[in-house]
C-alpha cells in the first residue's frame, strides 16, 4: 500500500510533458499589433503553443503561399487575394470570414507647412512626391487607385508617385519627410502620430470598403489550432483588442463581399475643390 502511495504521489508531482506546436500566422503588416497582441493571450491559454509571424503586404503574402510556404493561417488587408487563393483551392473550405473593417486616409510629415486639406490639394506643384502602395501587390495601394480614379485624379498624380512595398514602408516615407503626403490606414497613421498628421481622409465611396478576411490555409499542419485562432479574432476579447487598436468591427454585409476587380473605380466623380 506505501509503495502505491508513493508511486501515485511520484506521477503527480512529476511535469506534464505538453507537445510543442508552432502556428504560422501570414498576416497583412497593417495588423502587425493587433495579432501580436491576440498572439500572445492564444498562447498563454496554450502551453506550448508558440505562435509565429509574417508579415508583409498581402499579395506578397498569397504568392509566398501560392509557392508552397508552410502557413497555418492567412489575414489580409484585402477581400482580393483572399478570393484568388481561395479560387485555387488553398484556403480551407468553410474557414474564411471578415473581421474587421478599416478606412484610408492621406498623411503628411508632422513637421509638413503644405496645405493639403481635400483631394485636389494633391495636384499643388509643391507637393513633389505622394507615396502609395504598389497597386499590383498592396491593398492600401490598391483602395488609393481605386480612390484616385474616381476623383479624376489617377492621371494627373502620375508624376508625382513613388511606390512602397507595404503600407508600413509607405508610412515611414512620408514620417522621415521623404514625400509629401501618403495613403495609408488610420490605424497606421496612429502608430506614427509623432512623426505624421492626417491631411484629409479619401471619400469612403470612392474606394472598396477596407476588410480583412482570415482563413485556415489548405495545408496548415495544425488547422484546429488555426481555427481557434481565428474564433479569438471574432470573439469579444479580439474585437476589444481591435477596437482598441483603431480598427472598426466587421458588418454583416461583409461575408458576402467579393474581391472586386483590381482596377476598379466607384462612378467617376470630380475633385472636391
């Protein structure tokens, strides 16, 4: 009986071995702080669990996946590349859904004496470089083509642009005064609020609504664990984080939104002067 005793208290007292399980996350680097946050709590509820990060802009990110890249899960800044994985075949069915919602806007150096008040500010001569992201892989590039072309504005900024690899890059340009104004997040223009000050913000009709899509990838190697990932996003916790962070909460119209062509432009509509 002693001898059962003390070998119950020994398997007692011993540790519990927990499996070591990483969870690749690619995620659109205009959520950098929002994931890494949530990251964090996931993995203080999941001993052994460690989360791993990519960030990039979102089109990087689906033609990494599109090569076979081992991603549990994917989050975009965008409805677009989500559509086209999920053409593919390499988003798991039945995972994909919105969970938030974000607005562009047009920023300038904190230090900037340019009056650059409404769209048509753009075209000032002394406004030499407006940096967005490149269209054919950066959604914040992509919503500012969209923007622009419905002002009547694409044509005539031409001269001006300057090209970023993401919307953090584009940001950093206009924080170190390396371009006059930039479209960006209103949640990234917080993140730089000592460095960069809001010019104006684009009219939201003349973009597609900023959503971002999460999903499980097709070859995740731990897609339960993906999955809870993408139900803290959705839950009151996660929405509490975005909130937080400046992000605005998904809408019910949102799970029926498409990708929406890559050039396409609301109804035309002149400048405001």
């Amino acid at each position: 009986m002693r001898l059962l005793t003390l070998a119950l208290t020994v398997a007692l007292a011993a540790p519990v071995r927990v499996e070591a399980q990483e969870l690749t996350l690619s995620v659109a680097i205009s959520m950098k702080e929002a994931v890494e946050a949530l990251g964090r709590r996931f993995a203080q509820a999941r001993p052994g669990v460690t989360p791993r990060y990519n960030f990039g802009s979102s089109g990087e990110l689906q033609k990494q996946i599109e090569a076979g890249a081992p991603v549990d899960l994917f989050v975009s800044a965008a409805q677009r590349q989500m559509e086209e994985l999920g053409q593919k075949g390499l988003i798991l069915a039945g995972t994909r859904r919105v969970f938030a919602r974000n607005v562009l806007t047009v920023v300038k150096p904190g230090d900037s004496t340019l009056d650059i008040a409404k769209p048509a500010d753009l075209l000032d001569p002394r406004v030499a470089r407006i940096v967005i992201g490149n269209p054919r892989t950066v959604p914040v590039g992509q919503y500012a083509e969209e923007s622009l072309r419905a002002l009547g504005l694409w044509d005539r900024v031409q001269p001006k642009l300057v090209f970023a690899e993401n919307v953090r890059q584009a940001l950093d340009y206009v924080a170190r005064g390396e371009a006059d104004a930039g479209f960006v997040y209103t949640t990234d223009a917080a993140t730089r609020a000592r460095n960069v000050k809001e010019a104006f913000r684009p009219p939201e009709d003349t973009y597609h609504p900023v959503v971002y899509p999460v999903a499980v990838v097709r070859d995740s190697t731990h897609p339960a664990l993906a999955q809870a990932f993408i139900q803290l996003l959705l839950d009151r916790e996660g929405q509490a984080v975005l909130a937080r962070l400046g992000f605005q909460p998904p809408r019910a119209s949102d799970a029926r939104l498409g990708s929406g062509h890559p050039r396409f432009a609301p109804a035309s509509r002149t400048s405001r002067e």
